[in-house]
C-alpha cells in the first residue's frame, strides 16, 4: 500500500506570520512612543563608531522601520516570497535563514560605514528579505514574478540580479540625497546566496 500523503502549502505559514506581526507591532510602538522615548533612535543600527551603537540594534534594527511605505514593501516581499520558503524548508530553518540573512546584512552594512565614514543609522528587515528573494530566485529560477510598472512578467532570477544589480550600482555611486542602505540589502542577497548554495549542496533534490 501507498504512504503517499499530501500536504497543503501553508498560505500564511507561524514563522512568517509571526514575524509580519512582531514587525507591525514595533512599528506601531514607533509611531506612538518615538517622540517620548526616541524609540526609533534606539532600535536602529548605528556605525560602530559613533556612541549611539549598542550591539543589540545589530538585531533590533531589522524588526523597526521609517516609515508606512517602507514596512509595506518589505512585510508584502516576505509573506510572497518567505511562505514558499517556509513551506519547503521548514519553520526552524527558514527562521534561522531569516536572521542569518539580518545579521549578514547588518555586518557588511556596518564595515562599510566603518571604512567610508558613513553616519546615518538603519532601520528595517530590507537586509533579511533581500536574502529571502535570492534564495527564492536560486531554488525557483523561472518562476515568473509580476514586478511594480513593469508590464510583464519576469523571471526570479532575473529579478533577483536587477535588484542586486541596482544595489550595487547605487552603493557604489553613492547617490546624493540617497538614503537607502544599499550594501546592507548586498549583504543580505550574499548571505542568503552562500547559505542556501551551501544547504542546497549533493542534495538538490529536498528544495523543490
């Protein structure tokens, strides 16, 4: 007798709704408590240099955000392309890919700041989600993605590498007025893009 079995995909799976309410919910704490307790300064991540650094923020950072457009954005990228993940690989290790990913971005964001001089201090999960889109794009290259004011569909993979792509270009140019960490969403993608190489690695088969 067959012990076929068939699982239903998880459209809202604990770890990625978890993590969408804990994001949501700190930044309703933002809006309502930053102007008594600077609570946005606190959580963000600052250079490594400057006396607001606290090495929590190297966590913190990635569950607070500046605005309703930013968490939007970033809440919307998760549920899309972390529920695939999450349903595939698991809740233990697509969290622990999630925050990898947080801190990896958090690392490479920080050096640079270190080395160029950089001042500013960054909120947001765009490090980790970035990490979750690369590893989306490499274990489903040719699905095809809808992206905004783009006409027709694009494949993840391509996606992916225009993403990265426009990252580095606009991190290395350094655009005036620019206020996006571009190398914290870099060293996101890269993180994600090593780990779920070295996961994916004599076993291809378990991540489709």
């Amino acid at each position: 007798m067959s012990d076929f079995r068939y699982y239903r995909p998880d459209n809202f799976p604990p770890i990625v709704k978890n993590l969408m309410i804990i994001n949501v919910l700190v930044f309703v704490a933002q809006m309502i408590f930053d102007k008594q307790y600077n609570l946005t300064m606190r959580l963000a991540m600052w250079p490594v240099d400057s006396p607001f650094f606290r090495p929590y923020q190297i966590v913190t950072h990635m569950f607070s955000h500046g605005s309703i457009g930013h968490i939007f954005f970033n809440m919307f990228s998760l549920w899309m392309f972390g529920k695939i993940l999450e349903n595939v690989w698991g809740g233990k290790r697509f969290l622990l890919f999630y925050l990898i990913c947080g801190i990896g971005a958090a690392a490479l964001h920080l050096a640079v700041e270190y080395f160029m001089g950089g001042i500013a201090p960054a909120v947001g999960a765009s490090g980790a989600v970035m990490g979750v889109l690369v590893a989306f794009a490499y274990l489903f290259p040719n699905t095809e993605l809808f992206i905004l004011f783009i006409p027709f569909p694009i494949k993840a993979k391509w996606a992916a590498i225009g993403y990265v792509a426009i990252d580095l270009f606009s991190g290395v140019a350094s655009f005036s007025g620019d206020n996006i960490a571009h190398f914290a969403h870099l060293g996101g993608a890269l993180t994600g893009f090593i780990l779920v190489l070295v996961w994916n690695k004599g076993n291809r088969r378990k991540f489709y």
